[in-house]
C-alpha cells in the first residue's frame, strides 16, 4: 500500500468486501455489548440445590444438637 492508497482511504469495493466477508456479525441486528446475557433460570438451576443442601446440613445439626440436650 502506498502513502498515497493510505491517505485516501478505503475503496468503497474492498468497504462492500468487508461488509460481505463480516456479514454474519450482523445478522441478528445488534452490536455485541447488546447480545442477550445468559439466562437467569441457569443460575436459578444451580442455586436450588445449593439452598437444599445447605438448609439439609442445618436440619442434621439441629436435629443432633437436639438429640444430645435430651
């Protein structure tokens, strides 16, 4: 590329090839910042059993502190 190439910019020909070659990065219309998070009902989906097991561990513990006061 030449000084002069450089100074003009790019040719609307190699900006339509780029649009094509990148085209499946607009496919869904948004920008990338935008794209939908994760979603919530996976987390949901590993803080349930955590929540079980946890509140099981205290049931054991009460229960056997309970057990040892009679």
């Amino acid at each position: 590329m030449t000084a002069r190439e450089f100074d003009e910019g790019p040719s609307p020909e190699d900006i339509d090839r780029l649009m094509r070659n990148n085209d499946h990065d607009f496919d869904d219309g948004l920008f990338p910042d935008e794209r939908a998070a994760p979603s919530t009902a996976t987390s949901l989906h590993w803080t349930k059993p955590r929540i079980a097991a946890i509140a099981l561990v205290l049931l054991i513990i009460f229960l056997a502190a309970l057990l040892s006061v009679f």
